[in-house]
C-alpha cells in the first residue's frame, strides 16, 4: 500500500512539474507576442513620421505620451539627403550602444568600446541643426531615442526568453548583450540630454555669429554637449558598481576622447556643411523655433 501511494504521489508530481513547464511556456510565448505587438507600434510609428513628414495630428500617437497635444507641420520642402544623414545617426547610435559592452584601453584613453565610434553622431547632429535647422534635428533625435529603446527593450526580451535545448550560448549573449535597466536608463538619458543641449547651442550660437566662424560653434557645442553626455551616463551607468577613482577616469578619457575626435573632424564637417547648403539651397537659421525638446512643430525659415 505505502509504494502504491509513494508511485500516484510521483506521479501527480511528474503532472505537476508537466504542468509547471507548459506554465512557463505560455508566459513565455505571452510576453513575446505581447513585445511583437509593441516593436511593431513602434516601427510602424516611426515609419509613419518618415514617410509622412510628420504631418499627422499628435493625438494619432497617443501611444507615446511625451507628444500629447502637440500638432505637427506638413514639412513643405523635401529635400534630397536628410534621409540619408538621419539613416547614418541612428545607424551610428545603435552601433555605439551595443558595442558599449566591453571597456577597452587605447594609448592613454580608458573608455567603452561605444566611444570608438558615438561622437560621429554629434558630428552629423552638427551637420543636420547647421544646415536644416534645430527643429528637423531635433525630429532626427527623436527617432534614434525610440530606435535605441527598441533596441535595448529586444535585447532584454529575447535574453529573457528560455534558449532552445540545443544552443548553449545563452550565458556568452547575457554577458555580451544582456543589458541591465539601468544601463538602458543611463544611455537614453545622457542621449536625451547631450544631443538636445548640442543642438540648441549651435543654433542660437549661429544666430549670435551671423552664420560665421563654424568651427568654433561647432566645437564649443560638442565641449557642452558630450560633457553633458558623458558624466550622466557613467554616473548612471556605474555609480557604487566602480571604484570612483576609475568613475573619474572613465568620465575624463571619454569626454577628452569624443571632443578630440570632433576637433580632428571639423575640415571634414566644414566640407559636408558647405556641400550640403550647396545641393540642398537650404541654411536655416533658428530665428523663430521654439526649442523645447518636446515641441515638433517646425519654425519658418530664414534663408541667408
């Protein structure tokens, strides 16, 4: 009698444990298709501000709360590389973010391997407030925040997600991409902030220098922005997780690193200005925009 009722106690905990596992699954499967309905909102959101200028009305992306009642302009000039210059900043911000990953040392600089390549973004945000104006950049900023999101948001997801039983590399993925919160906090609000306080400063500075002497706005709005950039991240990002004697030095090497880069690329970003004010007969000046970050209406233009 007693290994009867010890084989039906076994058994009912094989069922248990069966239906424990199916459990899980049908968490698992929710919380993917829960994070499919949402990737493609999003992509189809910003598909929608690409392709349609941004003209529809705000409340038709309630999804996102940080543009309620606001209205957007018809964008009545096109233009025939602001499509490309903002294909190249998010394809550079993403990069940045993932290979962010692993501290590397380069000569003197100690820094994440994201530095490496992150301050061409601030080179083409120059390109895109100098010659378009800080209303279209700031559109520009706008997607590649939803796009890092989206990004770091997928890569959470599908570390979290149980692997198949044939791969084993789950812990080689957590450690290479399995991105914590509050490292996807720390990137997205120094991006936030560096990109948006770059910007507004080579725009009101062009206004107060009359469009001249370029590379010193240039220059002085990367001094400003990537400080901006650079101390909030690493303070986010590794506060109480480093010593603070390496905090100082991750802060000084990539701050020394990215403004360093900008200064050796100012005849490059002096070409590209010129070029594109050439081929696209635009050199916008801020006179009339209004400068909130959140705002995404564009302001009328003054042609010089």
């Amino acid at each position: 009698m007693l290994q009867s009722n010890i084989a039906i106690a076994q058994s009912n905990i094989a069922i248990l444990s069966s239906n424990v596992a199916m459990l899980q699954s049908n968490i698992a499967i929710a919380q993917s298709n829960i994070i499919t309905i949402l990737c493609n909102r999003v992509i189809s959101i910003c598909l929608e501000l690409i392709e349609e200028g941004f003209a529809k009305p705000c409340w038709y992306y309630n999804s996102w709360s940080i543009l309620a009642n606001e209205s957007f302009s018809t964008v009545s000039k096109s233009f025939k590389h602001l499509d490309t210059l903002t294909a190249l900043f998010v394809t550079v911000l993403l990069i940045s973010n993932i290979t962010s990953t692993k501290i590397v040392d380069l000569g003197p600089f100690t820094f994440d391997g994201g530095t490496i390549l992150f301050p061409l973004s601030y080179i083409f945000g120059d390109v895109l407030t100098e010659v378009y104006g800080y209303g279209r950049s700031r559109k520009v900023i706008w997607l590649g925040f939803i796009s890092a999101l989206l990004l770091s948001v997928t890569l959470i997801l599908v570390g979290a997600l149980p692997p198949a039983a044939e791969w084993s590399n789950q812990e080689a993925y957590e450690q290479i991409l399995g991105l914590t919160p509050r490292i996807v906090a720390a990137s997205l609000v120094a991006y936030f902030a560096g990109e948006f306080s770059n910007s507004f400063i080579l725009a009101k500075l062009k206004i107060l220098m009359g469009g001249r002497r370029l590379w010193m706005r240039t220059i002085s709005s990367t001094l400003v922005g990537q400080l901006v950039d650079t101390t909030i991240f690493i303070l986010i990002a590794f506060t109480n997780v480093v010593p603070n004697s390496l905090l100082l030095t991750l802060i000084v090497s990539n701050y020394l690193f990215k403004c360093g880069v900008e200064i050796l690329f100012t005849p490059a970003t002096y070409w590209l200005t010129g070029w594109l004010k050439q081929q696209e007969q635009e050199d916008y000046y801020d006179t009339n925009t209004n400068f909130n970050p959140f705002h995404l209406s564009r302001a009328r233009s003054l042609h010089q």
